[in-house]
C-alpha cells in the first residue's frame, strides 16, 4: 500500500498490506466462505479496479459498491464493497455517503451508523435478503 505507515503495527498491517497481498487476502476470503457467502470490504477507491479484477478471478462477485466522502464535496476516500462467493446478482452503486455535513458536524446517517440504527432509505436498503 501507499501512504505514510502506521506507528500501530496492527493497524499497519490492515492497512498496507505488510503481511498479505490483496490477491492471497481475497483468495483467503474465497477458500473461508460457503457457497453465496458474504464478503465486505473497506478499501482505498484508487485500487477499485484492481480489487474488482481480484474478487472475479476468486468467483466472488461484488453485489454492492458504495464510495465514502469525508463531505459532500470532497473526493472519495473509501469504498465499501460487497461480494458474493459464486454469486450472479448485478453490481449495485449505492448512493455516496458522506461523513460530515458542510459544516462539520456528522451527517443524520453516519449518527444512525454510530448509534446502530438502521436509516431507512433506499441506500441502505435494496429489499434483499
């Protein structure tokens, strides 16, 4: 990974890679899921061609694929990606969501995220099951 490194050594690791590839990561993922099991990832939006060629090269078909702004106006700093081993759904963008409003304060969905509430509203909620 790129970035400056973590003082944390967990943390570093999570985040950049140190200890394993994406490629052996999704791998992993694949060998521990069942038939239709779930995958969801955090990942850095400039690697999302990368990660979607890895999850098809492992049969884990990405279902959901949602970017995370720090605002409404700021680019992208994490997707969060939902696969499916051996799946057939169709990839399904959500709407962005953001973490601050404008004005600095956290938006209504991130409070409810934080609180555990579900936000009923069609960006977390597809009617799947």
């Amino acid at each position: 990974g790129n970035g400056r490194l973590n003082p944390h050594p967990e943390k570093a690791i999570a985040r950049h890679e140190l200890a394993i590839t994406l490629s052996q990561l999704v791998q992993a993922a694949r060998h521990l899921l069942c038939r239709r099991g779930l995958l969801v990832m955090v990942y850095h939006p400039s690697r999302l061609p990368e990660l979607c060629c890895q999850l098809e090269t492992a049969s884990l078909r990405p279902r959901r694929l949602r970017l995370v702004h720090a605002t409404p106006q700021a680019p992208a700093s994490m997707l969060l990606v939902e696969a499916v081993r051996d799946g057939r759904d169709a990839l399904t963008v959500l709407p962005p969501l953001s973490v601050y409003e404008a004005a600095g304060h956290y938006t209504a969905e991130m409070q409810a995220i934080f609180q555990g509430r579900v936000v009923p509203d069609a960006a977390t909620d597809t009617g799947e099951n």
